[in-house]
C-alpha cells in the first residue's frame, strides 16, 4: 500500500507542477520575489523602462459598470457581516468568539470585504493613477494584503475543519464559515476585481497562521481554559483537539508546523495560480515617456 500512495503524491505533486507552469506561475515567480509586495508590474512583460504591462489600479479594484459591481461588493459584505453576526450571536460564550481560527479569519474575510467596497468607491470618486497616494494607495493596498491573508486562510480552515474537527453537527454558519466563504472570496476577488496574488504576499498568510499558532500555545500554558469544554468530557482546555499542546504535544507540534511548511506554501501556491487564470485588466505602456510618468505614478504604490 505505501509504494501506491507515494506514487500517487508523486503524480499529485507533478500535475501540481505542471498546473503552476501552464498559468505561468514559474516563469514569473522570480521576478514577484525580487519585487516589491504590492508591484503593480505584471512579472511576464519585458522591464518597465522599456515598455510593458502594469496593473489598472483603478480598473481591477473599481471595474466597470461601477454601478453593478458597487452593488455587488455591497451585497457581499453586508452577507458577510451577517454571518458574523449570526455566529456570535447564536454563540453559547461570546467572549470567547474570537480565540478560535476560524472565528479570526472570518474576521479578516469581513475586513477585506469591507475594504474592497470602500476601494471601490473612493476609485470610482477620483478615477485616475495620480490620485492613489496617500490615503487612497493606502486603501488599496489594505484591500489587496487582506485578500492575500483572507482567500488562503479560508481555504486551510476549511481543510483543518473537514479533516480534524468536523464532529457531524452542521448549521448554515459553520458551513459558511468552514467553506462556503471562499466562494464568496473567489467571486469578489478573482471574478470581480481580478487581484494579482504576488508571491511575496505569502509572507502575509504566514505572518497570520504564525501568530495564530502563537496564540495556541500561550492559550495552554497561561490557564486561561476553555469555557466551551466540558470537564470529564472534552480534552483539557485546548481551543482544538487536535492541538492540545498539555496532553500530546507531539501531534500538536506535528499539525502546526505541517500547517507552515507543508499546506500553507501548496494552498497560497494553487491561490496564486489561479488569480492568473482570468486575463488582468492593465495598461500598455509603449513609449519611454508614457512609461517614466506611469512609473512615478504607481511607484508609491510599489513600496512596501
């Protein structure tokens, strides 16, 4: 059985491979490396300062008809919101809402919902590349860093969720918020807005998870406890059973640092893939001078 099921992980690893390839994802990767975090540069045109391809900040984070997608980042958000709201609401220790990971992604899901809405009508207000600096690059990026975290995030909640924790008890919240928001986070983010996920942005997603894990252990050694557990029911205080750091720190250490090295790089991977799926919407830059004024236009948005 073990040769069979290494064979298939081969497989599963060369498609995988051959799937990044086929979106272009390797021949970009460096470039997105040496660049800055939010490069508005597409990594397969030629270099800037000869004439290339760069992001329509204002297209991609406020596409047209703005009416329609106004209305739709709207009707995402307050969906979002809602769910929220369900959850603590419907929830048994309110206080306790925000120590588990699925509750914080969430969290970083409604942000980033909320941030692309207001994207999109501060963009829809100034409209051009010279008004995003300041407060509004500042917006856009917020917007795009939160999609970065938010879309991976969800997916390995739900992988966790599915594979570790799921007990057979289903409600319209958990499946919401253990799935069924990556759909609303594909369709916001890949389908309307077409954000470019940068391979730097990776250090984002893992900067969350890290902190997360952090929490995790400090939660189980600080004797905080766990008001949800029941005592001669539930395993110790841990926020999840399979992270019970007092009773079986070995499996717990096992899933975390599998989370880090393992299914956080393969989910952002595939994430960031599939954000060059649907062809970006940017702008062709031709001439030396139409470049030099493009690049001192989005160069604040470039930095880190």
């Amino acid at each position: 059985t073990t040769p069979i099921l290494d064979f298939n992980f081969f497989i599963l690893h060369l498609n995988l491979l051959r799937t990044m390839v086929s979106c272009g994802c390797c021949s970009s990767m460096r470039h997105e490396l040496y660049s800055p975090m939010f490069d508005t540069v597409e990594p397969s045109s030629v270099k800037i300062k000869t004439g290339s391809q760069v992001l329509d900040i204002v297209a991609t984070f406020s596409p047209r008809p703005r009416w329609f997608y106004i209305l739709a980042k709207m009707f995402l958000a307050a969906w979002a919101i809602a769910i929220m709201h369900s959850s603590i609401a419907t929830y048994e220790n309110p206080s306790f809402w925000l120590a588990y990971l699925t509750n914080q992604g969430w969290v970083f899901t409604v942000a980033y919902f909320f941030c692309s809405l207001l994207s999109a009508l501060y963009l829809a207000k100034r409209g051009t590349m010279d008004n995003l600096q300041g407060c509004g690059g500042l917006l856009v990026k917020s917007t795009w860093a939160l999609f970065a975290i938010a879309l991976p995030a969800e997916i390995v909640i739900a992988i966790l969720f599915w594979v570790l924790e799921f007990k057979g008890n289903l409600t319209y919240v958990s499946v919401m918020t253990h799935g069924g928001g990556i759909f609303l986070l594909v369709f916001d983010g890949f389908i309307f807005s077409r954000i470019p996920l940068r391979m730097k942005q990776f250090l984002l997603f893992e900067t969350f998870s890290s902190f997360y894990i952090l929490w995790n252990i400090i939660h189980a050694f600080s004797g905080i406890g766990n008001p949800n557990t029941e005592e001669g029911v539930d395993d110790d205080d841990a926020i999840y059973g399979s992270m019970n750091w007092n009773d079986d720190p070995g499996s717990a250490g096992i899933v975390a640092v599998s989370t880090l090295v393992v299914l956080n790089p393969i989910v952002f991977l595939v994430c960031r893939c599939a954000s060059r799926i649907l062809p970006k919407r940017l702008l062709n830059i031709i001439s030396s001078d139409e470049v030099d004024d493009t690049y001192d236009n989005v160069e604040s948005m470039e930095t880190v």
